[in-house]
C-alpha cells in the first residue's frame, strides 16, 4: 500500500480538511516534488509551507512511522534532507541520520481510491478498467496514445542499440537481425534471431550473387539441412527430388569455408503455424531478399513513405518452395511473396524502428519524425490485443494507435501498473464502484 499512498502525495489526492503536522503546525503542499524510482528519497525537491516557514526539500513516505528505522533511514545521510515524513500511522517519532527530529504529517488514502485500486487489482474482466474508458474525453485518450507509442519506439530502440553492441557497433548487422527476427512474425521471432546472429555477413557478401549458396547458408545454420530436420515421410522423396542434397552439399562447402556451425533445429516451432509461416518459407524469402540488394540499411533509411517501403521489403522465394512448405512435402504451386499484411508488420517492426533509432543515432530528429509518420500513415494492426481494446470503446484509427495500446497492454495491464497509467488515473479518480 505504500506505492499507493505515494500516488495519493503525486497526484494531490488529499482529503478536503486543513492538512498539519502531528504537532500541530499547518501544512501547505506548494510543490510535491519529483519521484524518486531509485534508492534514496521517495520525492525530490519539494515545497512545503509549514506554519510560516516555506521548506524546499524532500519527502519520504511510509505507511507506519517506525518503518524509517526498519529502512535503516536513520543511519543514512541520503535521508538528512528530507523535510517532511508523510505516514499512513506516525507510530513513533522519527529522527535523521544528522540527529534532527523531523516533523511528520498523517496522510491517509481515500477510501474511494482505495475500493477503486482492490477492484482493479482483483477485476477478472480484462481490462479491470474498461468501464471508465467510455467516460474519458477523446482528447485525453490520444495523448496517452501518443505517449505510449513513443515509449514503445524507445523500448524497440533499446533492444536495437543492444544488437548493435552484440555487432560491434554494426548497425548492418543489427538491421540484419531485427528484420530476420520479425520474420518470425511472433512465434518464432527468437529462433530467427538467432539464426540471424550466426550469419556472418561479411562472409555472406560474397556469395551474395548465388542465391543457392545463400539459402544453403540460412538453411544450414538454422538446422534444417539434416536428416534428422526432415519428417521421416517425407526424406525418401526430399533425396530424390536434390534440392535437398544441393543445399546440403553447397552448406558442407560453406560450413568449411568459413567456419560455420548450425544452431539446434529444436528451437523452431511447427505447431499451429499456418504453413506459410513455416521456417522453410521464410528464410527462403529472406535468402531473396538479401540477393535483391535492394533492401539494405540504406535503403531503409531512403524511403520516406510506406508504399516506398513496401516496394524495398517485397521479396518471393526460390522456385522450389512455390511447390514445397518443407523439405520432400509437394503442395500446390504459389508464388509464396510477402502479404501485405506481412509487409505492414515488416515495416511497423522493422523499418520505423530501424529508423527511429538510427536517427536517434545519428541526431537527426527529421528522420526520427519521418518513422512516426509512415507508422501513423499504416493501417491499424488487427490482433487480439487491438480487438480487445475496440470492445472496450477505443477508436483505433492507424498503427500508431495499435502499437501504443499494445505497449498499455505488455507493460501497464500485464503487469497491474495502474498506478503509472493515465487510464487508471482516471479509474482511482472518478469511478463508482
């Protein structure tokens, strides 16, 4: 309850009486101060008019007095500056590191506010908040929106940066890696990068103009160019046909050449994939891709609309996979390209985050902009978390309103953090439970 009583102080949530200290001195909030997620203080720099004297400084909050021993506050110099103890229960005086009596004030948490936080930690109806969303103003729906998208292109950022630090500094690489892992479109997303992790692309540089070489080399270090990958039905007819032979013989030259080794084919997943999603298909899209040269880093960071997008991530696979989905199994003849669909997770994935970051990177606030606008420009994802959201009242008019609610959903509904979000501010406000 302590997190909620912080809240009750940031927010100025306090009852409609005079408020003062436990001895008596009357207290004016002017300024709460500055939270504090780090070790020290709960708020910093506040100001805080008691009786006559304006104090600048900072606040510690707990919800029994003698938890600033239990905290070791009392031995700490982080704590000589504090100038007010806010407490549910001042059960005992309190005293500084520095041998100062600070002065204490009772703040107790509204009961509405309290009924309101039990009944969306405990709601089993997901979202616990959905009855208020009808009640808050359009205006203030969007800039949540708006923040939690750019939260969302930051946390897309930080993994980036991370593949870049795993590159040594290769942002090549690290597009490489990203793109290769939305390939997996969800289910397989670590496996592909992975996989993208053990191409060396300076090797693959120079069987870029063979796109059998290229597809031995994905499909040998994914695992797939044994025995043991192919179904037991099937490896009779998969030898007969070669094309599995000729990759596995093109991989074994490869593998020698440079050195590679192949990660464990255990980590691909098969179960309720569709098989156009198959690991086959879709590293067979990527080997095209990559041979196309037409959608390196470069010529990500180009494009200024989606549709110019599109054109650079469209890609097909090689002519055995237009009968096959894996390896000796025959289907019906298709082309197997890219669905727009795919193409836009691509791009809402892939290239606005490549992009924003590298323009993070690169200080170029103009290319940080252009990102932000081809996503608002793309059509609004269509998945569960979305559906759900439109359930609940929420217009979700392009891919920047999906991403954000997908953000609200992973990091603020998953993790029950009403108390950061701006929906659950309003909830702990106004609702009647």
């Amino acid at each position: 309850m302590e997190k909620l009583l912080q809240y009750v102080w940031k927010h100025k949530l306090f009852p409609l009486h005079a408020l003062s200290t436990t001895d008596g001195k009357n207290v004016e909030i002017i300024d709460v101060g500055l939270q504090n997620n780090d070790s020290g203080p709960d708020f910093f720099n506040a100001k805080i008019k008691i009786d006559d004297t304006v104090w600048v400084g900072n606040v510690e909050i707990h919800m029994k007095s003698s938890e600033w021993y239990v905290h070791g506050h009392d031995k700490d110099e982080a704590y000589n500056n504090v100038i007010l103890h806010v407490t549910d229960d001042a059960d005992t005086d309190v005293i500084t590191q520095s041998g100062r009596s600070l002065p204490q004030m009772e703040l107790h948490i509204p009961e509405e506010i309290y009924s309101n936080y039990h009944h969306l930690l405990e709601e089993d109806k997901y979202p616990p908040c959905y009855a208020i969303i009808p009640q808050i103003p359009i205006i203030d729906i969007h800039f949540w929106l708006s923040s939690l998208v750019a939260e969302r292109l930051e946390r897309k950022t930080n993994d980036i940066l991370k593949r870049v630090k795993m590159s040594d500094g290769s942002w090549e690489k690290a597009y490489f890696m990203t793109l290769t892992r939305n390939y997996g479109f969800g289910i397989n997303g670590d496996a592909f990068e992975m996989l993208a992790s053990k191409i060396p692309l300076n090797c693959a540089a120079h069987q870029r103009d063979n796109i059998i070489q290229i597809e031995a080399m994905l499909m040998g270090q994914a695992g797939l160019l044994t025995e043991e990958a192919v179904q037991p039905i099937y490896l009779e007819n998969a030898v007969k046909e070669g094309y599995f032979e000729k990759l596995k013989n093109e991989y074994h030259f490869l593998a020698n050449k440079y050195g590679l080794k192949p990660m464990d084919r255990n980590l691909w997943k098969f179960l309720r994939l569709r098989p156009q999603n198959f690991p086959h298909i879709r590293i067979s899209q990527i080997a095209n891709l990559y041979c196309s040269r037409k959608a390196d880093l470069a010529d990500i960071i180009e494009c200024s609309s989606a549709d110019e997008l599109k054109q650079v991530l469209e890609t097909d696979v090689t002519p055995y996979w237009e009968t096959h989905y894996t390896f000796g199994s025959t289907s019906c003849k298709t082309t197997k390209s890219l669905s727009d669909t795919s193409l836009n997770l691509l791009i809402i994935n892939t290239a606005v985050p490549i992009m924003f970051a590298y323009g993070r990177h690169r200080g170029d606030e103009s290319l940080c902009e252009r990102a932000l606008n081809i996503l608002e420009g793309l059509k609004a994802e269509n998945n569960y978390i979305t559906r759900m959201w439109r359930m609940c009242g929420l217009e979700i008019k392009c891919a920047g309103d999906s991403q954000a609610l997908i953000q609200l959903k992973k990091e603020y509904c998953d993790t029950k953090n009403c108390l950061r979000c701006r929906i659950g501010y309003e909830y702990l406000k106004k609702f009647k439970v």
